[in-house]
C-alpha cells in the first residue's frame, strides 16, 4: 500500500510503499475512503508532541471500509462503514478508566500518533475503538466529525447552558462546534486571525451573530468561550471578554506558553479548564446526534499523495472547514 510516513520534525512526509498484513486479535483492517487533517497532526509533525511511534503514518480521522476481522472481534462485517478517532486504545484498568474517564488513561494509545493511522490506503484499528459512520455522510464529509467533531463536541458540552458562546479560532472544530451551538439556541460570536474574511463568513453563514478578529473585543460580553487555536496569548484576550462566573475552555491539545496577566482577569469565579482526548461514549453521543441536526462540514479535499500541500495549506490558514485526504485507487 502507499502511505505517507512522518520521519523527523520540520521534514516533509516521506511517501512509502508498506505491505498490508492481516489484522491480529481483536483488530479490523480498514481500507481508507477519506483521512480529514487535524491540528493535532500538525502538533505531531512539529514534534510539539514528544516520542511518536518511529515512521509513524500520521491521521486520526479516519473513514473507510473493513476488509478483514481479526480473531475475537463482534459487531463489524466485511464491508461496513466505519471511522477511527484519535483515541486508538486503553488500558482498561487504570483509575481513569475504571471511572469512566478513558480520556484521561495512563496507558493509551492514540491513532496517527503512537498507533499508525490514515495517510495510507489501509488502515488497522482495534475494534472496540471503532465506530460505525451515519449514512447521511460521505466519506469525505465523515472524516472531520471523528476529531474536529468529536473533541468540538466534548468541549462544547462544558459550555452547552451559555447564552453567549464565543469561539476562538475558527477552524475545522469551531465550524462544527458553531452548528451544535446555533441548533442550540446559543448566540454564537466568532473570532477569527485578523484580515481573515473566509473565516469571518463562513462564521456567518452558519448562523454566527458576530464575527471578528480575535483582539477585538465583542459587542456584548460572553458567558463562555472556546479556544481552539493553540495560541496562548488568546487566553486573557478571552478572560476579559467573559462575565463573572465565566467558562473558558482550551480545546486544543497543545497551547504556546500562557502570558502573565492580571488576577483580575481570572478573579470574579471565571473559570479555565481544559479538555482531554475523547471517550466512546463520546463518539457514540456525537454520531447520533450530527445528523439529526444536521451538521454539514465543510471540505477541501486533496490526494493522499498531495498531503504535504495540503498540510502546508492548512498551516498558513489558507483553508476554510477541514481538509481531507482521500487516496486513490
């Protein structure tokens, strides 16, 4: 099979030719439809994210079909629909998970990280961490709800009873996060990179009441806020749009450093917390609930062997929605 392969920090993904071996106990082997490109990969292949598995294929948003069921696994057939997330494995048995907290486990295993993921036209998953994919989607269309969705999803729950929602970096999570949030009947204002008029409007277009850049402040201060993008000066910038009692959350997985600031940002009970991985039961709450609404993503899609494009694409901002990879043949 032909897959993209991340090497060393700051040098580009290396196409490989890889066998496709059968899938042990427990396992499914997945021949991939689409794989969306995430921020986290990025955080991955600009080593923000220490000791991945060695020439490890990157991508954790994967969808695609299963073509072979290893030993012991229920509840998948040849030719199902499936999608794997970030989340590839668990221990089990560690206090998070035992407490219904596997996002949090001691010993896990993340997809595209330490576990090869979808930059290939194959892909092996454990099946207990895979889920079956709502019909209303394509493949492509798919691919983004299994991170940008899954994690959007998971922060948004914190912040679901705000009346006024912002969002820090409008991306693939937030364009998600956005439509949860309008369903909902939460006034939502965007925050975007200064001069980024694609953003602003897609931001609008999905139903957002306000959209500017992420210095200004907001025409009516917010009860609650999301920070996707990984910029840590963004963090007082958002404490000092929110009431008292305030909610920030920091959904990326990575943050450049957090500046000094005033307690008076922070004082009056506004709280900052943020949010880890994902759960299952995330995914399945998620899956159910993206097309009853429905949450359409937005997409760009590239070859799988134009993935350097397209991730240099998504790290200058020149993307609106998710960027999917989709291999050939």
């Amino acid at each position: 099979m032909i897959a993209m392969t991340f090497d060393r920090p700051g040098a580009p993904l290396a196409r490989v030719t890889r066998p496709v071996r059968p899938p042990k106990r427990g396992h499914i082997l997945i021949r991939v439809a689409a794989c969306g490109i995430c921020r986290t990969d990025l955080h991955v292949l600009d080593g923000d994210l220490d000791h991945p598995k060695p020439h490890v294929i990157p991508g954790h948003e994967i969808i695609g079909r299963v073509v072979a069921i290893g030993p012991d696994v229920r509840g998948f057939k040849i030719g199902d629909r499936v999608g794997v997330p970030w989340l590839g494995a668990t221990c089990g048995h560690c206090h998070y998970c035992r407490s219904g907290r596997e996002n949090l486990c001691d010993s896990p295993g993340f997809t595209g990280y330490t576990i090869d993921g979808g930059y290939a036209q194959y892909a092996t998953a454990d099946a207990a961490y895979a889920f079956p994919i709502p019909p209303e989607y394509s493949d492509a269309e798919a691919a983004p709800l299994m991170c940008a969705g899954l994690i959007g999803y998971r922060a948004w729950k914190l912040v679901r009873d705000a009346r006024r929602l912002g969002i820090y970096g409008f991306g693939a999570a937030a364009h998600i996060v956005a439509q949860l949030a309008v369903f909902h009947g939460q006034d939502l204002y965007a925050f975007t990179r200064k001069g980024d008029k694609a953003a602003q409007k897609l931001a609008r277009d999905l139903g957002a009441v306000w959209a500017g850049a992420s210095e200004q402040k907001p025409p009516k201060p917010l009860d609650a806020a999301i920070i996707f993008a990984p910029v840590g000066p963004l963090v007082p910038l958002a404490l000092a749009a929110l009431v008292k009692g305030g909610t920030l959350v920091l959904g990326g997985i990575h943050m450049t450093d957090i500046p000094a600031m005033p307690y008076a940002l922070l004082w009056g009970e506004r709280v900052v917390r943020s949010v880890a991985n994902l759960t299952r039961q995330d995914a399945i709450d998620f899956l159910q609930i993206a097309p009853r609404i429905p949450i359409r993503p937005h997409v760009t899609t590239f070859d799988l062997t134009d993935a350097n494009a397209a991730i240099s694409r998504l790290r200058a901002g020149k993307l609106t929605g998710a960027a999917v990879l989709v291999p050939k043949d």
